[in-house]
C-alpha cells in the first residue's frame, strides 16, 4: 500500500509536467508571437519564473483544492488515482487538438467526477469553493478580456504620439516583464492544484504513516493545513520542467491564429492576464490561467476592430472550456470503476 501511494504521487507529479506542458502556451503564446522571444528562449524564460513563484505566493489554493470540493472523508487513494487520469487523458486530447482548455478544471473536474462515482453526488461539497471555481469559467476571462481591452486603451492614448518603431522597440522590452509576471501567477496558481492534491492523498493516508520511522515519516500529513516543503519543491519543479518542453500546438493556437499581436498587445495582454490570476490565487480561488490570458487577448484584439479577433475560433475554445469539467469528470469515473474492479479481484 505504501508504494501504491507512492506511485499515486508520481501521477500526480506527472499530471503537474502535463499541466505546465499544456499550459505554457499561457506564459508565451503572445511573447514569441509579437516575435519578441524565440520559442526555446521563451520557454526558459517562463519555466524560470514559473519555479520563483514559490517564493511569492502562499498556499490558499492547494488547500483549497485539497479539501474545498469533495468530502475528504470518502477520499482515498484509488479516487484520487482515479481523478487524476480522467484530468491526464483531458489534457492529452485538448493538447493533441491544440485546444488551450484549462488543465485546473480539467483536475477539479476529474477529482469530482471519481468522489461521485464512489459515493454519488452527496461526496461533493456544494459551498463557496465550487461557486468561485464554477463562477471563475465565466468571470476570469470576462475580466480578463476587459482588463486587456482597458490596458490597451490607455497605452494606445498614452503612446499616440510616439513613432510606431519608438513604440515597437519600447514594448518588446516591457514585454519582457509582463510575460515574467504571467509565468509568476501561472505557477503560483496551478502548481497548488496538484500539491493540493497531493496532500489529500497524504491525509486520506495518513494512518498507514503514522509513527513511522526513516524516510517514510515525511509521507505523515495530520491535516489539510500542512503542506510539506517536499511538497512545494515538487510541484513547483514539475510544472517548470512541464513549461520548458513546451504545447507547441497551443502556442500556436494562442499567440497567432486568436488575433494578430504586437510587443504592445503582447504586454497589455500578459499584464492584464496576470493581474486577475494573481487577484485569484490570493483569494484562494484555483482560476484557470488559460481562459484568464486567452479572455486577455481577445480584449487587446478588439481594441483595433472587432473582426480582427477571429470569433469562430474563439467560440470553439469557449465550448472546450465548458465541456472541460463534465468530460474529465466522465473520464475519472470511468478510470475510478476500472481501479475499483481491478483491486476487487
């Protein structure tokens, strides 16, 4: 059984490399198509600031995760076993696609989806947590949207009388600053989703660890509260790891075939994106990163002329985004009853 955790955590660790895989089209779609950086530059770039942000946020999300959405008294490891492969087999479809969906949902999606395939809807825990989450799909790139769009006004007004190669020159260093304060909230938000499930398997666990000896008495969580710094340094590490090889197929989704982007769109959309996700991740609420920065730039587009955002595009990843938890969750369930049999006999 120990081992059995063992391995759970290193699904966990690897749906956290498939998130940062996923989801670094986020901290570099607009940055390497303003052409500022190259792709392996700006990878580097945003693994680097995706690691750092363990020293800059606190873990509201990760607890909020842990116990904010399913009775942690019917969690145990085969549910959230279950939970993560209905979020890995989400996150590899939408990535094969190259549909930027939203791996944080696609985790809380699978998480629910194997609770109530153990226990029925009563496992779920219907309060604040899954109001904000829920809330989040259409409010973060509401917000998103509108802080690109007013980010951009003011910078068009205030740069107006600016020579355009003054401007281009200006904002391909800014630039440089906001994509680094996008991959700070990009890690900072969506590592602590998986070390928030961690942690639930660790409690979920915690009688098979207790008064141990040796390396083992660091697999001891008493509480929802605690989390591990092997925790932190794990998670943080994977999801830079995951942003450093890259979704070139997102990538390109994002940061050319949504609309067409300048250093000066890059940076107010990076920056926009960035403030809303850093707002989430300080309440605690686990936002998705995607639908924030991709609600950014669609606002940074529509400043020029509403047709130059192609809205068809934009409808389908909307749609994507609205499937994203029933269709992880259906996944789980299914990998829950696969898990369930498979220990039964």
């Amino acid at each position: 059984m120990v081992y059995f955790v063992l391995f759970i955590i290193v699904v966990a660790l690897a749906f956290d490399f498939i998130n940062g895989f996923h989801d670094s089209a986020n901290s570099i779609a607009t940055i390497v198509g303003t052409r500022v950086l190259s792709p392996l530059a700006a990878v580097i770039w945003a693994a680097s600031f995706n690691f750092l942000a363990l020293f800059w946020v606190g873990t509201s999300v990760a607890k909020a995760v842990g116990g904010g959405f399913i009775d942690v008294k019917i969690v145990d490891p085969s549910v959230i076993l279950g939970g993560l492969l209905g979020a890995i087999a989400w996150n590899l479809l939408t990535w094969w696609f190259g549909i930027p969906s939203s791996s944080s949902h696609a985790l809380i999606g699978g998480y629910a989806g194997a609770a109530v395939s153990k226990a029925g809807f009563a496992a779920l825990l219907w309060g604040k947590k899954w109001i904000e989450t829920l809330s989040a799909i259409v409010v973060s790139p509401a917000l998103g949207m509108l802080m690109g769009f007013v980010l951009m006004l003011i910078v068009m007004n205030l740069f107006r009388k600016a020579s355009n190669s003054g401007t281009t020159q200006f904002f391909r260093i800014a630039q440089m600053t906001s994509s680094a304060l996008l991959s700070l909230a990009h890690g900072g938000n969506d590592a602590q989703k998986t070390m928030g499930i961690i942690v639930g398997l660790l409690v979920a666990s915690k009688t098979l660890f207790a008064g141990a000896t040796g390396w083992q008495q660091h697999l001891y969580v008493e509480s929802l509260d605690t989390i591990p710094l092997w925790v932190e340094l794990s998670a943080y590490t994977c999801i830079s790891l995951g942003t450093l090889f890259g979704g070139w197929r997102i990538v390109h989704t994002m940061g050319t075939r949504i609309t067409k982007l300048r250093p000066v769109g890059g940076f107010c959309a990076e920056t926009g994106g960035a403030l809303v996700i850093l707002a989430a991740t300080k309440l605690g609420i686990p936002v998705s990163t995607t639908h924030t920065i991709t609600g950014a730039i669609v606002g940074v587009g529509a400043t020029n002329r509403l047709s130059a955002v192609r809205w068809g595009l934009a409808s389908r990843i909307v749609w994507a985004w609205v499937i994203t938890i029933p269709a992880s969750a259906l996944m789980a369930a299914i990998s829950y009853q696969i898990l369930a049999a498979f220990i039964t006999h």
